[in-house]
C-alpha cells in the first residue's frame, strides 16, 4: 500500500500514527518532492470511484492563489488531471492507494472500514 503524504501536514502526521498504531504495512512517498504522475493520477482516479475534485486539495493555498474553485467546473477531466499532476500541492493528502481502493484524506471511520 502506498501512502503520499506532506510531513509539515498535521492531519498526514495523524493519518501516519494511525497506520503505525494498527500496524498497516505501507510504503510512504513525499507528495510535494515526489508528485504523483499524471497516468498515475488517472489510474488512481479511476479505480477509486470519487468525483476528479475530490483529488484536489481545496483548503490548500495554491488551489485558492490559482482561483480553481471557480475553474475547475469549466476544465475537462483531462485537463484537471493534468494540472494535479503539475504539483503535488494540489492533490488531497494523505492519498492512500492499495489493490483495489483509493482513499483522499484522513477520515478515521472510512480508514478502519477499509485498512483493517
């Protein structure tokens, strides 16, 4: 299971203890020196079932200075993937990928039901 994750990010250090607390093997990548790919985003997206926004990390500071709550509804999907993998800013952290599931955030209820 891969875990991306921004360590100045106080809900990422949550979401880390949590793992390390229940003992779930990962393999932790940095989202902000090692930005997801735009062909891995796009697998991602596809096998987690979410809405393409859900991807984007919308209380971050660069999402607001580039003004995409008011851009993204007119982008194309492919033009949104394209620009998530620009900059791993952009992308919700943590985003946990295993097998067969895709998560985006930290929700402990949501995190249970699947890494357990």
């Amino acid at each position: 299971m891969l875990v991306l994750v921004y360590r100045k990010c106080s809900t990422c250090l949550n979401a880390l203890k949590w793992l390390e607390d229940h003992k779930v093997t990962f393999e932790e990548r940095p989202i902000a020196e090692e930005n997801p790919t735009y062909e891995e985003l796009k697998e991602w997206h596809k096998k987690s079932g979410l809405p393409l926004k859900k991807f984007f990390n919308t209380s971050g500071l660069l999402y607001k200075d580039m003004q995409l709550k008011d851009k993204l509804p007119t982008m194309t999907e492919e033009e949104q993937l394209k620009l998530l993998a620009t900059n791993g800013m952009l992308v919700k952290r943590p985003l946990v990928v295993g097998d067969d599931f895709v998560l985006t955030g930290f929700k402990e209820k949501e995190w249970e039901e699947k890494l357990k």
